[in-house]
C-alpha cells in the first residue's frame, strides 16, 4: 500500500503488528540467551529509540539501559565520517553489551562503535539490529539479532527517518520522491 506523506510516498514494507511480533521474537531469543546474565543494553541514537524501548519492555531478564548518539547521514546519503554526538553514561568493563541498531547497512557506523567500545574492555559485545541490510554491506558486523533483512532501498518509520522526518510512522516503509 502506498501513502502519500507530503511531496514523498511510501510503500508498507512492514506493518505495525509484524514489527511488534517480530520484536516479540527477538526479546525472547535475547532473553533466553542472557539469561542468567544482566547485560548493558545500549540503544544507539536517535535510530533506534522506538526499537529498543519496545524490545526492552519484552526482556525476560534483568538488565541496564545507556545511550550513543552517533551521527554519519545526511539526508539519504551517508556522509562516510562517523562522529560520536553524546557518548555513554555507563561503565562498560567486564560487562556483557548488547548493542540496539536500527539499521545496519554499510556498517561504518558500527565498525567504528566497536573500535571505540573495545578497548573499553567489555565481557562481550552484541549486536542486536531491527533491520539488516546485507547488500549494502562494505564492513563485516556479527548481527547476532535482526528483525528483518532488508534490500538497498531507502526506509523510514518506527525509528528510522529521513532529514528528521518519519520516525514516528508505527510501520516501516519504502520512501521514494
């Protein structure tokens, strides 16, 4: 289904109640696999705010929130320099992290959160991504946990936006001009 959104359509690629069951999945595999565990979720901003403030009210264990603010787009293009906007509260030594992404397409910007994370000497590192977008790949990032995987187009809602704009759509879809 298309919708119209001022001068830009955008076509449903995920409805709003296959996202929540889809997170559903996801918090009980985290769940589970940290279950004895109390891991330090870290929600990377401003992407994926929506993302993990539902996934995190799905966790079966106990565990810590802090935030990153990185910043490496502009507009639909990706400026290629990732910048640290406003850095972790928390200290993350001999702690297990488990990392909320939005979107991992490139990889850039993940690549350089954990170059920036390690030597902070953490017990373990995971990445736990709404969507995948595989082919758009120039850097490897394990994603343990995904959502969806995604093809190269450009997508917007429940998080991701365009110059700002779309966050707050409750599905995800496809924009075009």
């Amino acid at each position: 289904m298309m919708k119209k959104e001022n001068k830009y359509s955008i076509k449903t690629l995920f409805s709003e109640s296959l996202i929540q069951k889809k997170v559903s999945q996801t918090a009980k595999r985290i769940s589970r696999d940290f279950k004895d565990k109390k891991p330090l979720v870290i929600a990377v901003l401003n992407g994926s705010f929506i993302f993990c403030s539902d996934l995190i009210r799905k966790l079966d264990s106990k565990f810590a929130v802090d935030f990153i603010s990185l910043s490496s787009y502009e507009g639909v293009i990706s400026k290629g320099k990732v910048k640290v906007v406003s850095n972790l509260k928390e200290n993350i030594k001999n702690r297990d992290v488990i990392i909320v992404e939005d979107i991992v397409d490139s990889g850039e910007t993940l690549d350089f959160l954990l170059k920036e994370l390690k030597p902070k000497k953490p017990k373990s590192i995971t990445v736990c991504a709404l969507l995948d977008k595989k082919e758009a790949r120039v850097k490897e990032i394990p994603v343990k946990y995904s959502c969806f995987e995604v093809g190269n187009e450009f997508v917007v809602g429940y998080g991701l936006d365009y110059n700002g704009f779309f966050r707050g759509l409750p599905y995800i879809g496809i924009l075009k001009k």
